[in-house]
C-alpha cells in the first residue's frame, strides 16, 4: 500500500501544471511529502544501497538548468527532502553518468529505488550488482617470435595505442612496466591523468608505458563498508592483489630478461603489445577483489573520455540479463560506440552449456587454453613404477633418487577423527608423528594446495601428492606450493593408493620420491580448451554464438607485485616479481593486447573489423595436426565452437585477414529492436543509442536478429513453439557483407562444411572484388529436417540437440572462415519452458 501510495505521489507531482514554477510545485506537494517521509520513517533503520539510475534526459523539467541539478531534485523527491532545497542535498550521487549512459548512481533504501522508478523520466533503478576476477612463452606461442614481423613500424607506431584495463590496480615499479625501450611521448591526444595517493606517487609511477592510473572505490565502500586502509589506500591505484599488475603486464608489459617463477618458465617476459601504453582503472577492492558495476560503469566513463583504443575487461558478474538491463553491457557498447575494442574475460564457470560470461555482441569474448608448457614431474614408487604429473615449488627437491616412507593422509588421521577427512589433509585432523618425514598423498580439495604444503611442512612432512578428482589435473590450474608437490589425476592416484594398500602389511613399507623435471616446451597436443573455460550457447541470445575465440589462459607468466607472496596467503613469506596464474582473466589480456598491435597497424578499422579480422583467422587445429580437443567433463574430445568459438587466436594472419565483417552501431540497435520485437511507433532503445534514430526500423530484414552482420554463425530453432510453429523442419535464411581489406582484385570462392542434419546453401558461391574497401553481400539459408549432433540435456523436459559446421571464404591466399552452430531446443514431458 505505501508503495503504491508514494507511486502515485510522485506521478502526480511530475505531472503536475505547477511543475514550471517550483515553489508552487513544492506548496502543493508539501501534504503528499508528509505522507512520503512517514513511510521513509519505517524505513529508515533499513540499510541504504547503491543504485544506478538510468534517466531520458529529453524529459529533464525546463527550471531545471542543469543535469546536476535535476539529478539532486530527483534524489530529494525519492528521498522526501524539502524540495526548495533540492540544490543542497548532501548525499546526491557518488557517480554521474554521461558517456555510456545517461544518469547517475546514489544510496537509496528499498523504498526511496521503487519510488524513483515510478517517477517520470526515470527509465530504470537498478541495484548495483558483485562482479568477480576471472582469474612469457604466450607471444612466442602464438606465433609472435618478434613483433617487428608483425608489424614493422610498431616502435613508431602501436606505442602510440592505448590500453586501458580495469582491474586490481597496478604495481608500477615493475619492471614490466619501464619505459626505457619506449622513445616516443605520451600522444599529445592523451586526456587521462595519474592520480597520486600516499602510496603512490604519480610523479614516479607513471611515465612514458603507464600514462594513466586512477581508482573508483565509491560503489564499493557502500556495499562493503570502508576501505581498510590498513591493506590499501582508498583513492590508490597500487594492487596489493596481484591480478591487475599480472593483466597490464600480459597485455603491454616491457621486455624483461631472465623472468621466472622460482626457476620455472624462464625466458624473456614480455607482454603482447610490448610498446603499447597502459592506463589502469582501479575497480576492485580488499583481500577478495570485490568489486561493484557502479565503480566498473564510472571507470568505462572515464576511459573513454581520457581516449583508450582498447578496454581489458577480466571481470564480470555473469547474469543472464537482457542487454538493455545490462549496466555492463551498456557501458561496453558505449566504449565500441566511440571506436574502442573492447575485450572481455569469458568466465570460468565452465564446461556447463550458457556459461559464458560477457556475452554482449559488440564484446570480444574471450575463452581460455593451454600452449605448449608444461611443469612435469615424477612420482617414482618403491616398486619401480613411475608416473607423471604437475609440480611446480620453491625450496630444493628431493634429494637425488633416494626414496621416502610414503603415507596416505588418512593413515595420519588422530583417533577421533574420521580418516576421510584425513585424506584432504586437514591441518587439524592430522597426526605429526605419523607424518614427519615422509611423502604424504591428499585428495584435492576442501583446501587449497598451497595452505596443505605449509602445513604438511610444518608438520615435518617432506612432500606432498596432490590426487585430483579428475582426469584433468592441476595442470590446467597449477598451484605454486612450497614444498616438494606433485599433482596426478585421479587415475595415477588409484594406481598409488593400490600400491600402498598392498605394501602396508608386507615385507617392505611403501616408499617414493618426487622429480621435478622444470620446465617443458613443446608439450603435445595445444591448445586444448580448458575446462574452467565458460561454454556456449550464449545465455541472453542464443542467436549471437559466443565465446568469440579463446587465447592462452593456463599458467601464464606475467609480473607480480614484489610485497604480495605468490599464494596470497598471510603466511607465506616467498615474494617474487613473475607468477604463473591460470583463468581467463588471463586469456583476456592476449586479446587485448592483439587488438592493440592491429589497431596500430589499421588505425582506421572499426572495434567489430578487427574482432572480425581476430576470429575469421583462428585457427582450430592442434600442433599435432589434430581439431583441438576440449577436456570438459575430463573427456577428450574434439571441441567445438561452445568451447573455443571461432578457434585459437591467431595474431599473425589477424594483420591480414582479406575480408571483414564490419558492423556498425545503428546495426546493434537494429539487433536489439529485432531481439525485442519492437516495430516501428515503439520507443526506440535510446537507454543504449543516444543516435539520431526516432524509432526502431520496420523491414523485417533490418529486424531479423540473425542478420546482425556476426563474423560467425548460430541457427536456433525451439520446437516448443514459443519463437516457432512446433513444426519437424526448420528453414531460415541470414545475411552477411563482407568487406574487402586485402588486394584490390581479388575473387573469393566458399566452401561449407554442413552440420550433421542441416543443409546448407550460400548465394552467390563466388565473390569478386574489384577495390579495396569494397562490400559484397551473401545469403546462408539454413534447412533442418531432423534433430541432430550432439544430446545436451538441459533440465526436466528440456533437450538440446547441437551440431557444427563451417563457412569458409578463400582466394588461395586468404581464408576467413565463420563457424556455425545449430541449435535444436525440443520441450518434451509438456513441461513448460
């Protein structure tokens, strides 16, 4: 009933004749607001949050001269304050918004959101939402030995691109982050600045690599209370997590020689676009790398007005959300909109169907996988048996082959304590005595490896076997312990506790040792899609395949802030300036850093041309020869696009892909009207598009979802009947424009490869271009007769069938190749979908 009372309230007075003459308007108002602020009483003692408000600015009341000043009168109306004095209300927003979107954010209880989002010209209220961390030989692997062969001019050049990522913060005294190879100033178009703090001094910090730093901690000290300022400073840009100097450092670190981790990786470190710039935008907070949309949307605004080409996004909060609600989504069109690539960390929720994260279309989305390193070790038995699996510490190995007792944890387990628990290796569920000296086997999980190996060590214990539940061990993954550790999977560990069982009551008590052999290069077969790595279909419109392509994402080598130890952990005394992190937090980063060196080289392509030129070129074959596998559910089987996308991304034919697929930001409105089913007479999507468009277009090609000009392709029929006839034959016809960016004549001929069950034509079958820039237009009509591929339960009386193809245009120098995807939705059982 309040709710409703104060509604109505509110509509009122926005409608209200009086609105031209405000103190009037406030007479009138002065009984209704009596009523407001009995109910805000009651709820008073609730908690405020932050908001984000979005606002059509066209309705802002003409007394009101300015945004800021229409922006206090809508707070002091939800918040009942005396509204003559609506200039003055001293807790207004703690962000304004103008570039990516227009409104604000501000504290508001429950009560105070919902009466705002009643009150005319108020478009949404939206509470401000968690978003999370996805968390050397990489450029190598990737084909970029030297970036001069990539791009010869790149020290005249790409070192005036720059890369914006908001993250954790930065360590500026790394060296990853010297500007000693860098001769050129900062681009005189540079508008950002380097803040200063008390533990960063911008004047030292920043320079000629790292031209920008700033921090948004508002949304933050809201939801999370107030910065403990005993771990970090509230207005600092410096990272006391790690992940944020680890990114910039992958995207555009400087050439350091001699780089490892304790010895492992060794080589020269170097980021992708090694003489790009960096500026840093500081978003997430406190020992868990909290951060809030409210801080993320503010550091968007900020980046573009300060003029990145490139925005880094290894975060997300991964809600299936309609674009158009979608803080983040807004704020990533908004960047691509002024001309910035944006490239996004595709989650590690995997390997589930619609896990990907970022999932916008105007979003490079980026999945994980390996290259080919490795840390192999031995876990040699008392028996002569060998196997082989993951170690990567600090300290000093085994001595020589000389084997130790060997103990499953379970056997170290006190009397009052279950021997299951045991087996994870549970500080306080362990026997010392038992342990001291000897090579102690633990399940994985419960704890992380490195909290069990400062244990296990403390306790005596020498060294530690780690048994993964999987097939896929932590190499995908691997911890730094501090101690002699190797990782196995679960089938190397039956073979172990087999061996110790039967040793246990024999002549000889069982024995093993472990030998690190460093590290391995040119591991077969990579990339394999990792299985942390966020699957397909894409979880807000299916239509739209995603991930993009996947990059290098397991045990990357990058810089590390010198006062933060490898683990994390408040007791771990190692320090290092290199760590090994795995996530696609780290693939993200390879793409950006990409982009830039493409950016550098055709600094007229549009943010959707060089993701284009990026996916059309990847590449889906292994360094065997093989399709390159994904390990999801610890099977190796072929991938398909769910998992990598387009494929692995390939930097070296990306500078020259032959045709792109260009997409403009009018076509993305097209795409949501389509999405929405808005025809024309509707309100237009101006919450994204602040164009000069009056209202969504009515020719149902401009309409059709599908013909959003996508480097790839996702045909989606739901048999439910709810977006089709329940019919057993699906037909549908896309379009695509292709745009010559390779030699003037050339004549491009397509070959398709048909996903099980579907039959498809493309019209014409050969393009000629007779100049460069030209555009040709081409039709893929898509016909099913029968469900197909792969089974893919979804849920009770839900069922999807997917199969995979490919499109691929070639003139025998280029190839640019689509993937597609076809999704058979089938709801069975009668259950509603």
């Amino acid at each position: 009933m309040f709710a409703f009372s104060v509604s109505c309230i509110l509509v009122v007075i926005f409608n209200c004749d009086l609105l031209l003459d405000l103190r009037k308007y406030h007479m009138v108002s002065t009984c209704c607001l009596a009523m407001v602020a009995i109910v805000l009483a009651a709820q008073s003692s609730r908690k405020g949050k932050t908001y984000i408000v979005r606002v059509d600015s066209s309705t802002r009341p003409t007394p009101l001269a300015s945004v800021s000043s229409w922006y206090a009168f809508l707070i002091a109306s939800a918040k009942g304050l005396e509204l003559n004095d609506y200039q003055d209300v001293a807790d207004g927003p703690i962000y304004s918004y103008d570039t990516t979107f227009k409104g604000f954010a501000v504290v508001l209880t429950e009560f105070q959101a919902e009466a705002l989002r009643s009150t005319p010209g108020v478009a949404s209220v939206q509470e401000d939402r968690k978003v999370h961390l996805q968390t050397t030989r990489t450029p190598e692997f990737m084909g970029l030995n030297h970036v001069y062969e990539l791009h010869p001019a790149s020290d005249a050049v790409d070192n005036d691109v720059i890369i914006g990522l908001l993250d954790t913060g930065i360590w500026p005294e790394s060296k990853s982050f010297s500007d000693d190879h860098m001769s050129r100033p900062v681009p005189e178009r540079w508008r950002g600045e380097c803040e200063s703090a008390p533990d960063f001094n911008a004047s030292t910090a920043c320079n000629r690599k790292l031209i920008g730093a700033r921090a948004m901690s508002r949304g933050y000290q809201v939801a999370e209370g107030p910065i403990n300022e005993t771990l970090e400073f509230v207005n600092s840009p410096r990272d006391i997590a790690g992940h944020g100097t680890h990114t910039a450092s992958t995207a555009a670190g400087s050439y350091v020689k001699n780089a490892s981790l304790f010895g492992y990786a060794g080589g020269t470190a170097s980021g992708v676009a090694a003489y790009a710039r960096l500026a840093v935008y500081k978003v997430l907070w406190g020992e868990g790398s909290v951060g809030y949309e409210s801080d993320v949307a503010a550091a968007f605004e900020q980046a573009i007005i300060d003029g990145v080409d490139i925005i880094s996004l290894s975060i997300a909060h991964c809600l299936s959300l309609p674009y158009d609600m979608d803080t983040s989504a807004l704020s990533t069109f908004k960047a691509v909109e002024h001309g910035i690539v944006v490239s996004a960390a595709g989650g590690n929720s995997g390997p589930e169907p619609y896990t990907v994260c970022n999932p916008h279309p105007w979003t490079i989305t980026v999945g994980a996988s390996t290259i080919d390193r490795e840390f192999p070790a031995l876990i040699v038995l008392g028996n002569g048996a060998s196997y082989i699996g993951t170690s990567i510490h600090s300290g000093a190995d085994l001595a020589g082959d000389a084997k130790v007792p060997l103990v499953l944890g379970s056997q170290a387990s006190h009397p009052d304590t279950y021997p299951e628990d045991a087996m994870y290796c549970l500080p306080d569920v362990l026997n010392a005595d038992v342990l001291k000296g000897k090579i102690v086997v633990c399940n994985e999980g419960i704890l992380d490896p490195v909290t069990k190996g400062m244990a296990l060590r403390e306790m005596g214990a020498l060294g530690m076997v780690i048994m993964d539940s999987t097939s896929s061990p932590q190499k995908f993954s691997p911890s730094i312990n501090v101690f002699p550790t190797v990782a196995v999977t679960v089938e190397i560990g039956d073979a172990i506790k087999e061996y110790i069982s039967t040793h246990k009551f024999g002549y000889s008590s069982p024995t093993a040792t472990i030998i690190s052999k460093g590290t391995a290069v040119g591991a077969k077969p990579a990339p394999i899609v990792v299985p942390f790595s966020g699957r397909g279909p894409n979880p807000v419109s299916p239509i739209v395949p995603k991930p993009d392509l996947v990059a290098p994402g397991v045990a990357v080598l990058a810089a590390w802030p010198e006062d933060l130890p490898p683990s994390s952990l408040p007791d771990d005394e190692r320090r290092v300036n290199f760590h090994l992190l795995s996530g696609t937090s780290m693939a993200c980063p390879h793409v950006s850093g990409i982009a830039a060196l493409l950016k550098s080289a055709h600094p007229d392509w549009s943010p959707a041309a060089i993701k284009s030129a990026l996916m059309t070129t990847a590449y889906t074959y292994d360094n065997a020869g093989n399709h390159i596998l994904d390990t999801a559910y610890s099977l190796q089987m072929s991938a398909t696009s769910l998992a990598y996308g387009n494929g692995q991304v390939n930097p070296v034919h990306a500078i020259d892909p032959g045709l792109v697929y260009d997409i403009e930001a009018i076509d993305y409105l097209n795409f949501l009207c389509g999405l929405k089913n808005l025809t024309e007479g509707n309100p237009p999507l101006d919450l994204f598009l602040h164009l000069d468009v009056p209202a969504c277009p009515t020719e149902e090609a401009l309409l059709h979802p599908g013909n959003l000009n996508y480097p790839a392709f996702s045909f989606v029929y739901n048999q439910s009947g709810i977006q089709h006839t329940n019919a057993s034959r699906f037909n549908s016809s896309v379009i695509r424009t292709v745009t010559n960016v390779g030699s003037n004549s050339s004549v491009y001929k397509v070959t398709v490869k048909e996903p099980p069950g579907v039959t498809i034509k493309v019209e014409p079958e050969t393009l000629n271009f007779t100049a460069s820039y030209e555009k040709k237009t081409y039709t893929v009509s898509c016909q099913a007769a029968a469900k197909a591929g792969l089974d893919t339960k979804l849920g009770v009386g839900i069922t999807e069938y997917h199969s995979f193809g490919e499109l691929v245009w070639s003139d025998t120098i280029h190839t640019v190749r689509s993937s597609i995807s076809f999704i058979w939705t089938v709801k069975v059982l009668g259950v509603d979908l």
